[in-house]
C-alpha cells in the first residue's frame, strides 16, 4: 500500500507538514547542508571552473552537499577531492552562511593543499590557484563565494577572526 500524504500540523508542531493519512508518518524537509572550504597554498586561493549546473562555467570553492554519515569536515576533503583532486589540511571553520531562499546551511572550512597537488575532477572544467588581485570577481559563482573570499582575506590580515555569518545585508 502506497502511503498518501495530507498537509496538516502535527499535534504539539509549529508547522505544516505532510503526514501520511495511513500510518502518520511526517515526512519532514529540513534545509540542506552545503560543506565546503577555501583552499590556500603558496599565497594563493584554489578555485574550480563548474562543469555542471547551476552556473556552468563560473568559478568556485571546492564544494557541495553533506552527505550522510559524513563528519562536515570530512564533506568538505571529499568535495576537494571529487572537485579538484585535492587532499587538505583543515585549519577550522570560516564561516557559516544561511541561504534562505534555497533552503541551505553552508559550513565553509579554511583549509591548505596537503601536498600542492590539483587537478579539475569530473564536477570541474579547470582548477587553478590565483593571487588575490587575480581573483575572477565578476565569474564567481555564487554570492556566498564573494562572502567567503572576502572572510578569508579579513582572517588573514588580522582583521577578524572566525567563524563569520551572512554580511547584515544578505540573506
């Protein structure tokens, strides 16, 4: 037997939620965590060239869902590794961003090549290391990547210290 869902509250919830009319099952939907980290060797910041949607084409950190079972810093060394064939050092967390409007938790890591090694992985059309004054701005993908850069750049030159959150004019 199929389960068929009506959207109602649960007893003793604060939300709709689709339950299931059968057996009561709440299907609950949670936001999506996003792991991921900005990579420094040498001076430079790592980036990768999206291969797939959204956004095909413009650059960004090595980064993506949570998977189960995962730690997110565990996340964040396979997104560099399934992204640009990176292992890391992890030096702790950067930031942690809210997107709203996509329902996401994002949870940005500082973290350095292991041995200086890269290369673009299957999700990837190039990785490349840039000086901060090369930094592609205007091909970045994502609003969130511009906040990252720009957290990590503040932590470096001793004018912050992490873990920051969403600029007070974004959401």
């Amino acid at each position: 037997m199929r389960p068929r869902f009506t959207r109602t509250r649960p007893d003793g919830d604060t939300h709709h939620r689709d339950v299931c009319d059968r057996c009561g099952f709440v299907a609950y939907e949670n936001p999506k965590i996003v792991v991921g980290s900005v990579v420094t060797h040498a001076g430079k910041v790592l980036l990768c060239r999206r291969a797939i949607e959204p956004r095909r084409g413009y650059w960004t950190v090595p980064a993506g869902y949570l998977e189960l079972g995962e730690t997110p810093e565990e996340g964040a060394a396979r997104e560099a590794r399934e992204e640009a064939n990176a292992s890391l050092t992890m030096h702790g967390l950067l930031a942690v961003y809210t997107v709203r409007r996509l329902s996401q938790v994002q949870l940005i890591y500082r973290a350095s090549l292991a041995d200086g090694l890269f290369s673009a992985g299957e999700e990837t059309l190039e990785a490349a290391l840039f000086d901060w004054r090369d930094i592609p701005w205007d091909d970045l993908a994502f609003p969130t990547v511009h906040w990252m850069l720009r957290h990590q750049r503040a932590f470096e030159a001793g004018d912050a210290t992490p873990p920051f959150g969403n600029p007070s004019e974004a959401d």
